[in-house]
C-alpha cells in the first residue's frame, strides 16, 4: 500500500494528507491499531517485569522517571477500575491492567 492510500485509509477521506515523503516512522504510526481482545491465559512469569523495565528505558522530561505503575490482575478491583473509566469492557477482560500513577512522591524521597 503506497503512503498516499494510507493515510486515506486512515482518515477514510479522499482529503486525507498527502504525503510528502515515505518514511519508516509514518509508516509505523500510520499501520498501528489498537486491539481490544484478549486470551483468557494468565501470563507467563517475567513478562509484568519486563514491560514495566521497558517503560523505564522511555524517555522522560529530565528522565525524572515521575511515575508509578500498579499491576492489576484481581478481576474485582479491575471491574471497579472499568466502572470508573466509563465501564470499558476490554479493562474487565484484560489479565493484566497496568495503572500509571504520576508520583512526585519519588521526587521526595530522593531529594
């Protein structure tokens, strides 16, 4: 598929960007999709850890590093977690929600 017939695609309109050169990156953000459906298998050990380590490898404003993440796996608390974010089911049927919390408490504690 050419950039051009991508970003139509993506915007579903024939006044869609033109693009103005291929590239990698917009070719990266123009083919992402979300997907909202989930194996009923819990997951395997070390996979919490690592997506976690990876997000501390992200770039961050002075690589402050100003947040928290809490894993949730209780399907109660991830029921009432949905119910606050507008009762959005893929939250219930995830194994696993991972809540990042800005934490300026750390800038604290540090300091």
């Amino acid at each position: 598929m050419s950039l051009d017939e991508a970003f139509r695609t993506r915007y579903r309109d024939e006044d869609a960007p033109v693009a103005i050169a291929d590239n990698a990156t917009l070719r990266t953000l123009l083919d992402h999709r979300s997907v909202r459906a989930y194996l009923p298998e819990p997951l395997d050990a070390g996979i919490i850890e690592t997506l976690v380590a990876a997000a501390q490898s992200a770039p961050s404003s002075s690589n402050l590093q100003v947040w928290s993440v809490v894993a949730v796996q209780n399907p109660a608390r991830k029921a009432r977690l949905a119910a606050l974010a507008g009762n959005q089911q893929p939250i219930v049927e995830a194994p696993l929600l991972l809540v990042w919390l800005i934490d300026f408490d750390r800038l604290t504690q540090i300091g």
